[in-house]
C-alpha cells in the first residue's frame, strides 16, 4: 500500500514551545525541519511552522500528522492550516 507523505521532521509541542510561538496552549503539529524538494517544502512549509489542519482535519498534537498524511492518497492536493510568527 503506498501512504501520503510531506517530509517534515516533527518536534514535541510542549507548553512551552506553544507560548513562545504565541499559540497560548499546546496544539498542532511542530515542523522541526523541512526536507528540500519534499511535498511541505512545495506547499511553503517552513521549520517552525505549527501544522493546525491537515485537509480539513484537526491537529490536536504531533502524532496525530503523521496518521492523517498517511491516510492520504499520493499526489493527492490539501489544505494546510499553519500558524507562523503569531499568525494562522
């Protein structure tokens, strides 16, 4: 079976991390690094981006992306809600 993927290196969203970003409570999923050429880097996905929404579906922590991407078709285009300095 072939899954969706988008090339990203997640990080842990503590509490932490969540109000330095501005993001007030731990939510979504912390981009870490982007692989160049990768699928987020071709949507404009940036290290240090929160993924919030993945076609439509809610992130509520960091393993919850990969799941989600995976259940996507290859090649396959989606909406990606992202919060980036302060703003979504």
């Amino acid at each position: 079976m072939t899954r969706g993927r988008i090339s990203v290196a997640l990080g842990e969203m503590t509490k932490d991390v969540a109000e330095s970003l501005g993001l007030g409570k731990p939510r979504g999923a912390y981009v870490r690094n982007v692989e160049p050429g990768g699928p987020a880097a071709a949507g404009g996905i940036e290290s240090g981006d929160v993924i919030l929404s993945f076609n439509g579906r809610d992130i509520a922590k960091s393993t919850d992306l990969p799941r989600i991407v995976g259940d996507t078709k290859p090649g396959t285009s989606v909406s990606v809600q992202v919060w980036r300095k302060g703003v979504s």
